[in-house]
C-alpha cells in the first residue's frame, strides 16, 4: 500500500494562500495525497469518495500496537481488512552519548498521518505530483517474459536503445539550430529597422518601432506560455533535475511543453529580454527523448508501438539523461560540457553504460550543428551568417599572468562569490512575489510580462542615451562605426567618426553583446562608467525578468553581468596586469556562473569549449573554486533553491543529521491497506476508489499460509489491468497463475505514457463480479525492497534514494506481529513530515 497516512488533511479555511512552498499550499484549493504516497489524490474531488480517517476514527489499540477493522466497517463494503498502525503519543526518548548517555529531551510523536502536500510549481503551472519507480518488478509476469526472451529479442532492444540515442541527438541538434536560426533573423530584422529609423533621425519613431516589436514578441510569447503550457515557463533545469531524481506530473515533459518551450524560448529571446536559451535547451531535449521513449503521443495521433520496450520509468531515466545533456550540447556547442552538465548537475543515477550514451548523444548534436552551420557559411540563411550559437573565439589571445594576476583572480572570485549569494537570495524573493501575481490566472502573467517587457525596452534604448559618444580608434578591426545589424561600434546617435559604448553592447542581441565583452585587444573601447551602467542594468532586469510567463534561462543574463564586472576589474588593473581585459570579462563569467549555479567541472569545460581557449584552464578552475565556496557560505546554488521553492520532493544524496535519531518506525503513517493474495473483486475496486495510493502489501493468511506471511508487492496499475481483463473466480482458492500468465503479458502491464494510463472510473463491473475473487500472486512483485522498523531513517534515506525505490516496505523486528509495519515512500523523508511528527525535533537535536 502506501504512506500510512491514508487520510487527507482538511482544507484551510479562508482565502487560499500563495503557493509558492507548493507542499505546504494547493492553489487548487483541494488538499491533495499521492502513491503511498506516489500517485496524486485529491481529498474529496478525485473519485467523489472521502478518506475513510476524515470521519472515522480508528478503535482502540491492540496490545501489539497495531489496530485491525474491515473496510466494509467503513462504508458498507465487504470482505478484505484495512490494518494500521496505531501510533500512540507516547514519549520517544533519545540519549546523547556525547553528554555521557544522558536523556534529551523526549520527541513526541503529535500525528499519525503524513500530511506533506502532493502538489508542486512545475514552471508556472501548479500541478499534482507523483513518483517515479525504478524499481524492476520480479512477478511471475517478469520472470516468464525474462526466460522467453531470446537473442534476437535482446539484440533489437539494443539496437533500439542506441536508434533512440541517435534520434534524440539529431531532433536536439536541429531544434537547437532552428532556435539560433531564428532568433538571429527575427531580432536582427528588428534592430535593423530600428537603426534605419535612427539614422533618418526619427528617435522617437526608432524607440515605438523597437519598443513595439519587444512588446508584440513579448506578449505572444507569454500567451502561449499562460494558455497551452504553464509548465514551459522558466528554465525548466530545475524540473528535469527533479525528474530525474524520480519526481514526475503530467505536465513536465508533455508534447505542449515541448512547443511551447521552442517557439516560446525563440519569441523571449527576439523580444530583447535578458534571459538565454540554454536553459530552455536543456528541458526541450528532455522533452524530444520523453517523447520517443512513451512511444509518441496517442492525444496528437503520433504513436510508435515498436518503442514499447522503453515503457518504464527506468528507460526513460537514461534516454532523458542523454536529452539534457543533448540541449547543453545544442545550446553552447560543448558536447563534452553536456555530458558533464547531466553527471554534475542534471542527473541523480549515473553508471558507465549511461555515460557512453549520453557522449554518443552529444557527439551527434555536435556533428549536426557542424553541418548545419556550414550550410549557413553560403548566405542561405538569411542574418545568421556564422553566428548565432554562442562560440566566441579567444584563442588568438595568449594569456601570460604573474603573481599581481593570481591575486587579481582570487578578488574576482570572491566578488563572484558574494555577486553570485545574493543574486540567488534577491531571485528567491522576487519568485514569492511573482507567484502570488502568477496564481491569479493567464491575464496576469501576460501583464507582468509587458510590463518587464516595457521596462527592458526601456533601458536599452534609454540608458545609451546617457552615455558619451567616443572616437573611432583609428586601428579598428572592424567597420567603426558599425552599420547593421551586430558589431561593436554601435553609432546610435553620435556624429559620423564616433561610436556609443553602452548602445554596442545594448543594441544587440545577448550572444554578440557577450562577443563584445569577450573580444580581445579592446582595452579602451568601453568607458568605466559604460561598463557600471550596463552592469547595474543587467544585474537588476536578470533578476525581475526569470519568473516571467516566458521560457528563460538565467545562463546568460549571468554571464553578461559576469563578463562586465571581469572587464571593469580588468580595465581598473591594466596599468599592472599582462592580461587582456576580454580574458577577465571571461573569467568574471565563470566567477558569475560558479556563485550563482554552483557547478565547477560543467561550468568549467562549457566555457573552455565556448572560447577554444584551454591556455585558461588553470584560472578558469581556480575562480570558479572560489567562487563556489564563498557562495555556498550564504545559501544554496540557484536551481536547489528553485527546486525547493516550487515544492518538488527532492532526495538529496546525503541524509539530513537529524535522521540519525530516528528509526524507519518513528515515520511510517497510517492508516496501512493491504490485501490478501486471494483478494474479493469488491475489496479491491473499493480501496482504489477511496484512497490514490500507488502500492499495496499482499499477505497471506491462514488458511493459505500456516501464518501470516507478506507475500509482496501490488501496484495500483497493475491491478487495474487485472482487473480489466476480468479474471476473476467464484471460490477463494489459490491459482498456479496459469490462467493469468496465458491471458495477459508482460507488456500490458508495461506504464503507458503521460496521460493514458487506466483510471478506476474506466472499470464497469457488474454486482456479480464485485462478489467474485481474483488471484493476485501472478502479479505481485514478490521481492520489493524491505527495511526493519529499527534500521535508522538516515540509512534508509540513503538506501532509498540510491536504488530509486517509490515504496520501501517496513517490516516488524520481532516476531509474532502482523508481517508489516507501513511503507516508507518519498514523502516520508521530507522535512516537512518529519518535523510535523516531531515538532521539537530541531530545538533538541
């Protein structure tokens, strides 16, 4: 069964909060329960039945502390028996060996139920959530499907996994290069008109046309995200994570996020936000290989039934692993750094197999961009040209530093640390003020989108108008002043001969703003107080701009503001430094990255990939150390804080200190629902309807066992499959499970995709087979993962979390109790559940 806590916790009353800590809050106003607790349940909506716990009271305890009373005892059904266990308020008392085994303060247990929420902000869509199981299910349905494998069998899974790989590949590499594609044609259009307008002297003209077309950008953008797929809002780095750490909903990785997430991330990005589309990237490659692996999508009529083999959730791990780091490939044509980016950041299950995978993935996307590019190369791409996928060449520049640079890289560290801390700390506090915008519906998450929208318009063609127009150098590399579309000699409203700083690196999009600061042998073309404006600039509309209703990632508004402070150090040190200014603007981006992410390695090998630059290695890993450990001094990186924010139940590999005091007992809730082996049609049809749990313990009893004896495991999904086929028996007799084993196979228990999966309201049973009874033996997955009541809930987080388990049965330590204690599940190790167990459980400990 499930999380013993069968029950719900009543809905609050009064108005319904914001839902920014989404377990704590439902903005659908129904308190919601998953698989025990995996698959979400709503109180009272979900099938029209209540929680049995809500009006009922559970009888006295028996001597064994555990209570027995018959579902029929309920609501008039029949047969089967709910068994709970009944947790008393009885003090648990813990020593402190370090203060010489004297007793600390008792824990007292308050509930029994376990009342974490089931809900989670999934972009800017508040969404029921469930957990993934990647535990392989040995039933007799397995092990006859295993043995009758053969070669030929195996051989074409095989093959299949590696065609998948490859395909996932290629539809990331193109999506990746139709992004840069049309980006670059529709904001170069935009800035081009923008400068006709200017150079005819019809500012005011100039600034409604540039602001016009960010505002029509910008809206359409937001309307599509707010109306067909709230969930594609934001980076999605952070769901993809919680994906992959065995967190799911429906709306994560569904064909419309898919869309919107492309068009969506395209439209942002013309619109002149400061936000990239890397992030996107990430999630939209997750989204192409969910979409392969479920076999397409039966809603839009694209379905592959030969893909049937990779219906389970462990399949789908891998192949969305090797789509995350397919989008980091596509987006900043790093395939190594995509490979590290899963391992380092995305993924929480790693092995050699996957590792090969995930390389073979990306050197895919990298061959396809190579092409795509040089097909490019002939014009026939409009405004693209060779740009477009960030790749800014530093290798021309060959860094030669002393002692005064060491120590100039160390301060840039530090100052990323600190810049990096409190920009996580200021998004977090802009995300709860957006949410309680956000949850007032689409019309309101368009609007603040127009309005972050006017203001970016704003300041990039306001702000350079405040800056000094300088004299063409007389040695420019290049056109001065520019004429065009993308250049660093920006005329904007200077006389003939001179350029304005602040509008070259405003008036252009994001990747050749981030080329200007990058470029090299350019000590003097961008004024202190030039580089402070855009600075300040970037930093604050980077932090109001992720949160919008628009697809957005937060790489490169980090690396803008980090490129800018390493080029205002780097010009304040030139006099003393032998480095060039555009090799501290790259590494003030890696200072950047590394306080706000976190990340090191990934980090480390994307910006050497992006530069061609490996001469920087040494310094690059030295300030993103750094910078990381100042940063983790003030909070967490950006993506645990979103993580944690929307409510998604993440597993960390590490068990909290706390843990340590408790045992798997201390947590477990009821009540706990299981089923005989040969269990009655009615008992069955009525547990499913009443509760949302996801697993059941079968245990048999005298007279089928000389004394109760846990047989195993039975999923809710499976049972409604079983149930469907009608198998059923008049007497109450155990079967071989021939019957069954010839009826059904093992794919028709495989999980369906998003969405398509047998409800409880699709059974029509008639009153004759309610009364009948059916042999759950075939089915139940007769090895599940058990613990002992007394094994400490550190270890069992740990145990839980490293073989990605959805249920982890406990079992009684002596003998001569019924043969299990409850179900540990995810939401027994939150935070949230422990401590409302335990209330002074954080003061004492």
């Amino acid at each position: 069964m499930q999380d013993l806590s069968g029950a719900r916790r009543p809905q609050p009353e009064g108005p319904i909060p914001t839902p920014l800590i989404a377990r704590r809050r439902n903005v659908a106003g129904q308190r919601t329960r998953q698989d025990q607790r995996g698959n979400p349940t709503r109180a009272t909506k979900m099938d029209g039945h209540p929680s049995p716990r809500s009006h009922h009271q559970p009888p006295p305890p028996e001597r064994d502390g555990s209570f027995n009373y018959d579902i029929e005892s309920l609501d008039g059904g029949g047969g089967g028996a709910w068994r709970g266990r009944y947790e008393s308020s009885e003090a648990l008392l813990r020593y402190d060996d370090e203060a010489g085994g004297g007793p600390r303060q008792p824990l007292l247990r308050k509930r029994t139920m376990n009342t974490t929420s089931q809900i989670a902000i999934v972009g800017a869509n508040v969404c029921p959530i469930e957990s993934l199981d990647y535990e392989i299910v040995e039933n007799d349905l397995f092990k006859q499907d295993w043995r009758s494998r053969k070669k030929k069998q195996i051989f074409q899974y095989i093959v299949l996994k590696w065609a998948l790989v490859l395909l996932i590949g290629m539809l990331t590499g193109i999506v990746g290069f139709f992004n840069n594609l049309a980006v670059e044609n529709i904001a170069g259009l935009k800035l081009l008109l923008t400068s006709d307008l200017m150079l005819k002297q019809r500012y005011f003209t100039a600034f409604l046309a540039y602001g016009g077309c960010n505002l029509v950008l910008a809206t359409t953008a937001a309307a599509i995200c707010a109306y067909i797929a709230p969930a594609a809002a934001g980076s999605g780095i952070p769901e993809v994570k919680a994906y992959l750490n065995g967190v799911d909903a429906y709306s994560i990785l569904a064909p419309s996020t898919l869309f919107v997430k492309i068009f969506g991330s395209i439209l942002g990005v013309s619109a002149g936000f400061v936000l990239g589309k890397e992030g996107p990237m990430v999630h939209t490659g997750a989204c192409i290989a969910n979409l392969l692996g479920q076999g397409g999508s039966r809603k839009y009529h694209l379905t592959w039934n030969w893909l049937r083999y990779f219906k389970n959730d462990r399949d789908r791990r891998d192949l969305i692993t090797c789509g995350s780091a397919a989008g980091v490939a596509a987006a900043f044509r790093a395939p190594v750094g995509g490979v590290l980016f899963a391992l380092e950041e995305a993924a929480s299950w790693w092995r050699s197999a996957l590792l090969w995978r995930t390389f073979f993935t990306t050197a895919v996307v990298a061959v396809v961009l190579r092409g795509l590019i040089e097909f490019c190369r002939s014009g026939k791409c409009g405004l693209f040209g060779q740009g477009g996928l960030i790749m800014f060449d530093l290798s021309s520049t060959i860094p030669t530093y002393t002692a005064q640079d060491v120590v100039a890289i160390i301060v840039l560290g530090i100052i990323g640390g600190v810049f990096g801390g409190l920009f996580n700390f200021l998004l977090d506090r802009i995300l709860r003020a957006y949410s309680i915008i956000n949850e007032r519906g689409p019309p309101f998450k368009i609007l603040l989108t127009m309005i972050i929208s006017i203001i970016t318009s704003a300041c990039s063609y306001g702000l350079p108008w405040l800056a000094p127009c300088t004299p063409c150098p007389a040695d420019a590399a290049e056109e001065c002043p520019t004429i065009g579309r993308s250049g660093n000699f920006k005329n904007f409203q200077c006389p003939p001969g001179h350029y304005n700083g602040l509008a070259s690196l405003f008036f252009n999009t994001n990747d050749d703003a981030i080329r200007n600061l990058f470029s090299s042998g350019t000590e003097k073309e961008f004024h202190m107080s030039t580089l402070f404006v855009f600075f300040t600039a970037i930093y604050c509309l980077g932090l109001v701009t992720y949160g919008i209703a628009v697809p957005s990632g937060l790489f490169i508004p980090v690396i803008l503001a980090g490129a800018t402070y390493g080029r205002i150090v780097g010009t304040l040190l030139g006099p003393i430094s032998d480095l060039d200014p555009g090799l501290f603007a790259l590494l003030g981006a890696a200072s950047f990255l590394g306080g706000t992410m976190r990340m090191t390695v990934s980090v480390c090998v994307i910006l050497l990939e992006l530069t061609n630059d490996l001469h920087m290695l040494p310094l690059v890993m030295l300030v993103l150390l750094i910078s990381k450990t100042i940063a983790d001094s003030f909070n967490k990186g950006v993506y645990d804080q979103i993580v944690v924010m929307k409510g998604l139940p993440f597993m960390e590999a590490h068990a909290e200190p706390f843990m340590r005091n408790l045992v798997a007992g201390d947590v477990v809730s009821g009540p706990l629902i299981t089923f005989s082996g040969v269990e009655k049609v009615g008992n069955i049809v009525h547990a499913l309807r009443i509760t949302g749990h996801n697993g059941f313990p079968v245990v048999d009893e005298p007279p089928v066992s000389e004394a109760p004896e846990l047989v195993g495991l039975v999923l809710r999904s499976h049972l409604l499959v079983l149930l469907k086929g009608r198998s059923f028996m008049k007497e109450k007799v155990k079967t071989s499970g021939s019957f069954v084993l010839r009826r059904f196979g093992a794919f028709d228990f495989a999980k369906p995709g998003s969405g398509k999966g047998l409800k409880i309201e699709d059974l029509d049973l008639t009153d004759e087979e309610l009364d009948m009874y059916v042999d759950l033996h075939p089915i139940t997955n007769t090895s599940p993962y058990t613990v002992v009541e007394t094994m400490s809930l550190a270890k069992a987080a740990v145990l839980f979390r490293a073989l990605g388990l959805r249920h982890l049965l406990v079992v009684p330590k002596t003998p001569g109790r019924p043969p299990i204690v409850g179900i540990l599940t995810r939401h027994d190790f939150m935070h949230e559940h422990i401590h409302g167990l335990f209330p002074n459980l954080g003061k004492s400990h």
